[in-house]
C-alpha cells in the first residue's frame, strides 16, 4: 500500500554537464529535493529562496552530497515583485542560459494575508509571483532552447475556481480554497504558456507531486496532525520530487507540453483547467496587475 501511494519514478538517466536549471522554494520539501537530484546530475542550480540562510545551508548539504559545486543560493521573496525583479535582473547578468525552470515554491492555508503589491497570499505567491518570475527569464529560456519550465501545481485545483471579481480574496475569503485557487492558476497559465511557446523550443508541464511529508502544512494544526497520523502513507519529499524530475528531464516530452502530470503520467485536469477562455483571461489579468504589457 505504501507502494502504491507513492509511485511514479523519474527513470530518466540524462546527465546535465553545462545546464543550467532555478528551482524556487529550493531550501526545503520537494523543492530541496529537485535541486540535489538537478545537482547530482551535473546541472549549474540555483536555488532560490527567500531565506537566503536557510538556502545556503541546504547548498552545502547538496554539494557535499553530490559533490557538484555549481549550487548557488539567490534570494527571491515571490511575496514581492521588487524582490522577483531583482533577482531576474542579477540572474539574466550573471548566467548564459537557463535550461530548466522549476516554479515550485509554495504557500498553503495561510491567514488572510497580502504581498508587499497587495495580491492576496496565495495567488500573489504560487500564481502571479511565478508568473512574473517566468516572463522575466522567458527570453533567456528561448535563448537557451530545447528548454523547461515545470509548475508545480496540485490535485487540490479540483476544488479551485478563478473568480476573477475576488481575486484578491477581498469579498471572501476560505484558506483553504484559496491555497486550490491559486494550484488551478498554476495549471492555467501551463496551459496557456504552452500555447503561446508552440514552436519556441521552450516547453512547459504542471505537476501535482502527490500528498507529501514537508513543511507546506505550516499554517494549519489539522492538516499538521493528519500529515503526522497519516505520515506512513504519504510520500516523502524524495517521491514527491519524482514528477517534477521527469517533467524536466524525460526525453521525448515535448509533444506533451502543456499537460498536467502526477505520479510520472499524464494526468486528468478539472473542467476548468481545461478551459481556454479562461485561461487567456487569466493571463491578460495577470499582466494587468504585474505591469506587463499585453501581446
Ligand atoms: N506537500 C504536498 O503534499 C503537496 C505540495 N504541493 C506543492 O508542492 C510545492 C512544494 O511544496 P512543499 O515542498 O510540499 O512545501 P514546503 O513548505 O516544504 O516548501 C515550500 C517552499 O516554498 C518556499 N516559499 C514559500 N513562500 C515563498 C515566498 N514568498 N518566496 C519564495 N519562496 C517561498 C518555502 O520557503 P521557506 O522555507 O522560507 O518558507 C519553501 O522553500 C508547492 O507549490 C505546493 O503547493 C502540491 C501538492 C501536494
Ligand atoms: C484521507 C487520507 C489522506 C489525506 C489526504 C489529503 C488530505 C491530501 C491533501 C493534499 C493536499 C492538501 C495537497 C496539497 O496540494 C492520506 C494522508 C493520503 C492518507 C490516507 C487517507
């Protein structure tokens, strides 16, 4: 049983001399996990986090575990997009290329709380933090073709709705229904970054890792306690990175850029995560509220 609750394993054997990869979220959970994989493959990896301490003491874990040097600790607080434009702009300075972009930090259940522009947590976080991040490092992933970007989404965007007169959360408000919203945001713009990177060379998946042992229950003493009762069951952090791995790595993806995956297949997406009206919608909001000019 155990088994069969954490399957799905990246068997990909591709080395990485000369890639160069970013993972978000990086210092802990599955992100930490991705990192060392990226790392013990041979890639250049940045982790970027936005306790630049916590970060640096997981780089030199990693690199005495994989004896790969090439990690690098760069702050990103997705919570601010004066700190996501600062961090594109050392990052697009300093590296040639960027091969892989693993958008996989995250935030769930949190109080009722707001970015430093004023987005709600959730969406300012895992959407519109990730999106901003994209589009500036978009042209260096072009530039570096055949190249990825994976976002880590989750199962929980079948309870999710974009409802895009309370965005922000401001007429109401559920922390748990906020944290689905924002997972189906992710799916969306895959969706909609595929259709937009078709014949680019860049090509993009979401992910849902699985239910998995890490710190992302934080905020809520139920789910703590259900994590904590049910720990045998669920992945480790090491299973949970298996699906972002393969999505980044697998060879012959390409065709399937756009799709959603868990356990290392192709997975079912809800009704509206399949819906392209709303995702170009979800897109023009996005850069309406980022400053981005619309194409
Ligand atoms: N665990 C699970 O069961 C599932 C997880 N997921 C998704 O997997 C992804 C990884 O989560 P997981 O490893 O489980 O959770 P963790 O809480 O262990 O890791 C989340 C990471 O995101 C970082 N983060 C949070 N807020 C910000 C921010 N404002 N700026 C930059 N980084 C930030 C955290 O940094 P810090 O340590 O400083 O807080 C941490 O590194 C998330 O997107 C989550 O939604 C999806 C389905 C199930
Ligand atoms: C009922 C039940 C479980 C609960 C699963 C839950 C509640 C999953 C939530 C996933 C989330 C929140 C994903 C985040 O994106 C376990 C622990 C698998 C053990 C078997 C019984």
């Amino acid at each position: 049983m155990r088994k069969m609750l954490s399957s799905g394993v990246c068997t990909s054997t591709i080395q990485l001399p000369g890639k160069v990869a970013v993972v978000t979220g990086a210092n802990t959970g599955i992100g930490k996990e991705t990192a060392k994989e990226l790392a013990q493959r041979g890639a250049r990896v940045y982790l970027a986090c936005r306790d630049v301490q916590k970060g640096e003491l997981v780089a030199r874990e990693i690199q005495i575990v994989t004896g790969n040097q090439q990690v690098l600790v760069r702050k990103l607080d997705l919570a601010d997009t004066k700190s996501i434009r600062a961090f594109a702009k050392d990052f697009l300075a300093e590296e040639k290329h960027l091969h892989i972009l693993i958008n996989n930090a995250g935030v769930m259940m949190c109080p009722y709380s707001k970015t430093a522009d004023g987005f709600e947590m959730h969406m300012g976080v895992n959407h519109l933090g990730h999106f901003l991040l994209t589009h500036l490092l978009l042209e260096k992933l072009k530039e570096s073709a055949p190249s990825r970007v994976v976002n880590v989404s989750s199962l929980a965007h079948h309870l999710g709705r974009i409802h895009f007169h309370n965005l922000q959360g401001e007429k109401f408000y559920s922390a748990g229904l906020a944290y689905c919203h924002s997972k189906l945001a992710n799916i969306l713009f895959t969706q909609e970054l595929a259709r937009r990177l078709k014949g680019s060379g860049v090509t993009t998946y979401s992910v849902h890792p699985g239910t998995v042992n890490s710190e992302l229950v934080r905020h809520s003493s139920f789910m703590k306690w259900m994590w904590w009762l049910f720990s045998f069951f669920i992945k480790t952090p090491q299973e949970g990175a298996q699906t972002s791995l393969y999505c980044a790595l697998t060879e012959g993806l390409e065709i399937l850029s756009g799709h959603h995956f868990s356990d290392c297949r192709v997975a079912w997406v809800s009704a509206q995560a399949r819906n392209e009206t709303i995702a170009r919608r979800l897109w023009d909001v996005s850069c309406d509220l980022l400053g981005i000019p619309m194409d």
